[in-house]
C-alpha cells in the first residue's frame, strides 16, 4: 500500500473515531464538527435523538414520539407543537410538505410547527408557511441544533445513542 494512502485511512480512521466518540459523549467536538455529510450518515433513530435532545433544551417537553404525520408532539407552556423531519436526505422540500403539515397543526389544535431538513425549502415552501407559525429549519440551521446538542450532550441522550 502507497505511503499516502496509509496516511488517508489513519486520518480517515482517526475522523471517524472521533464523530463516534463526540456522538456518545466521551470529549466535546469543536464548533464545526457536524456538517451536513454527516448528518445525512446518521441513521434515522440518530438524528431523532438529537433534535428532541435540542428542543427539550429549549424548554419543550416530548409529549410522544413517531407516528404518521409528525415525529414529536412537544408541548411548552401547555401549548402543543409539532416536529416533522421530511426528506432529511433529499435535496428540497417543497409546499405540499409544509401544506400537510399545516393541516396536521389544524387538526391537532397545535399552535405552531417545526419542518426540518437537511436539504433546503423551495421557493413555494417558503412562501406558503409564511405567517402560519411554521418555522422551516434547512441544512445550515439543523446542524447548528445538532452541533449545540453535541456540545454537551445530555446524560438521556448519551444513553439513547
């Protein structure tokens, strides 16, 4: 095996190591650890702990998880929210995503909602959850939640991943 190629799989092997260790707690990674490749690597179970990890930081309390049309009914102050992660692998969501999901808050009585991606919105996306307490959370804004929560992650969360 060439020289450099050595070095590629020990720096490889090292980064890898690394994410995993920063993922279950052992060290605190440095601001920029995440990014979106590696969020599209973890598994679905993975990034689901750490974006309820993330609002429950942010005062929300997990009313139930999983289901058909959301993954979190969180609550705060007693009014209800909803979590949809949609095509967290895909490129783009567009409205008839935000469209359900805005049904799905009126059926439930919900008050405001969370559509998270690791992509983007389109255009249409945008416009459409424009002033109906819908906050649309893109590739960027995810891994900054990812990143706060792997800062200094939670006993729960380092004992669910």
């Amino acid at each position: 095996m060439p020289t450099t190629a050595i070095i590629v799989l020990i720096v490889v092997t090292a980064v890898a190591a690394g994410l995993l260790a920063a993922f279950v707690g052992r060290r605190k990674a440095p601001t920029g650890f995440v990014d979106l490749n590696t969020l599209r690597l973890l598994s679905w179970g993975e990034l689901e702990i750490l974006i309820s990890d993330y609002f429950i930081r942010e005062g929300f309390v997990l009313r139930s998880q999983g289901g058909k049309a959301v993954d979190f009914v969180m609550e705060k102050s007693g009014r209800r929210h909803l979590v949809q992660c949609k095509h967290w692998r895909s490129r783009s969501v567009d409205e008839p995503e935000v469209r359900d999901l805005f049904g799905h808050m009126a059926a439930t009585n919900a008050v405001g909602a969370y559509l998270l991606t690791s992509g983007s919105f389109t255009p249409a996306a945008v416009k459409f959850a424009s002033g109906k307490r819908i906050e649309l959370v893109d590739g960027p804004g995810l891994v900054r939640m990812v990143e706060e929560v792997q800062q200094d992650p939670s006993e729960i969360t380092q004992s669910r991943l």
